[in-house]
C-alpha cells in the first residue's frame, strides 16, 4: 500500500479532479497529446485496463473504441464519480473498482492488452514506483502494451520558472525538484524523475520499451491561453514535432513510456 495514500485519498478526493482537461486551452493540451499516443494501441479488439483513473475522462473517451475498459482508482469519490458517468452513459463495457496501484489484490494475473498507469507515477516515490511496475506487469498479457505517465523534473522546473517568474528559481525548488525529485510545495504528494531513470526502472523487470514521450510541453500556460488561433494552430503544430521527438522529451512537464511485456 502507498505509503502516502492518506494525502492522495485527501488531494482527490473533492472530485475536481473531473475539471482539469477543461480548465484552459493550456490545461487540455496534456490529455489532447495522450489521448492521441494512446490511440494507436487501442482497438475494438482490445482489453484495456487503467490504473489511477481519476473520474474516468480517458475511459469515457475510450469505451466506443476498445472490447472493454477496466477503472482503478485509489479514491472511492473518484469511482463514485465515474460510475455516474458510465450509468448516464448507458455504457456496457467499463467497469470500475477501488484499488491501489502498488498491490492490485483483486486482479488476476496475465488479463490485459493495454495497462495504462496515468497517474499513481506522480504520486509514488522510486521503492513505491517498482511495486507499481511489477503489479503492472504482472496483469498485463503477454505482449501485451504498459504505458507509464510521470513527471519530468526538468520540464516541471521549466514550466515553473516561466510560468511564474516571480516564484521561480529559488533554492528550495532546487533542492526539491533537481536533487530530491520532489515537487516543492508538496514534497510528499509529488514525486519527479527523468526519461533516463524511467526507462531504467522498466528495463529492471524485464520490460521493453517501445518510445519515450513528452505530451505536455505548455512551459507558459498564460501565454498559450492568450494566444489567437491562428498562433495557437502554429504551436500545435510545433508540439506535435516535439512529442514525436524523444530527444525532446524531457522538457516536457510529462511524459509517457510506452513499453511491452
């Protein structure tokens, strides 16, 4: 069990997770890059499982698009949440439970096509990441698609000091981010790493990578939302030059590894 479950149960539990995609143009940009990373390993033939599904936007997105969709989350208001939207929805073919990334108890081994853990990586510090990974792999078919969300430690530096100059640099971001790969203000809700060490740690169990992406290259969220479209159509352009490069990816607030058991 995480060992900082009580924080995140507390974090996620008010449901605003459910907002985040729609909060500004510079907010979606994360979830429009993954959606589109994710797509090209789902299909109508596939079982799909994710760990750390919020309220579910990727699994309502998903449900017309693969056999079936599993949703764990650590937050029952998240479930609760998402178990609304799939009853509203009339949908057939997700189901959802209670459950943390770093002991899957309930799922059985060997299951999936697709194991998507979209989140538990920001949240679990390195020891706690390898319990994540294993159980990831343990529920996975064989051959089958793992795909890893995490922060990178760079890009969330990046994105920080041009976010908000005011703020950043300042020492104690440094001693976080760069040397304790933690965030500075809530060190112990989340944790950082790098594409480098990401791929190390999959490569331990036994994993093969196929690509290493970045899907949130925002650096300034205020100066994206304030662009016109014609400049905003440009830039899109432009990040999908960076998310298809994996020499870019650690600039990215965060990133994806696409891997295969």
């Amino acid at each position: 069990m995480a060992k900082n479950e009580k924080l995140i149960y507390e974090r996620y539990s008010d449901k605003k997770e459910e907002n985040r995609s729609k909060l500004s143009r510079a907010d979606g940009l994360e979830f429009y890059f993954t959606k589109k990373a994710l797509e090209k390993y789902i299909n109508e033939q596939t079982s799909v499982i994710e760990i750390g599904c919020g309220t579910g936007y990727y699994g309502m997105y998903f449900s017309n698009k693969c056999k079936k969709y599993t949703g764990v989350d650590i937050t029952p208001e998240n479930i609760e949440l998402f178990n609304e939207k799939i009853k509203g929805a009339n949908i057939k073919n997700i189901s959802t439970l209670v459950g943390d990334a770093t002991n899957l108890v309930n799922i059985g081994d060997n299951l999936y096509d697709v194991v998507l853990v979209l989140g538990p990586m920001y949240h679990l510090p390195p020891e706690e990441r390898d319990l994540a990974i294993i159980e990831a792999k343990r529920i996975c078919r064989n051959n089958g698609i793992i795909i890893f969300a995490y922060i990178n430690k760079f890009g969330a530096y990046l994105y920080g000091s041009l976010s908000f100059p005011d703020i950043y640099p300042n020492q104690k971001v440094n001693d976080c981010a760069l040397v304790n790969e933690t965030d500075d203000i809530y060190p112990e809700e989340f944790f950082y790493t790098t594409p480098e060490k990401m791929a190390d740690c999959v490569k331990r169990y036994g994993l093969n990578i196929i690509k290493n992406i970045g899907v949130n290259f925002v650096f300034n969220k205020g100066q994206v939302n304030n662009m016109d479209d014609e400049k905003y159509k440009c830039w899109l352009d432009f990040l999908e030059y960076l998310c298809e490069d994996e020499s870019c990816t650690g600039l990215s607030n965060h990133s994806l590894l696409i891997c295969t058991k």
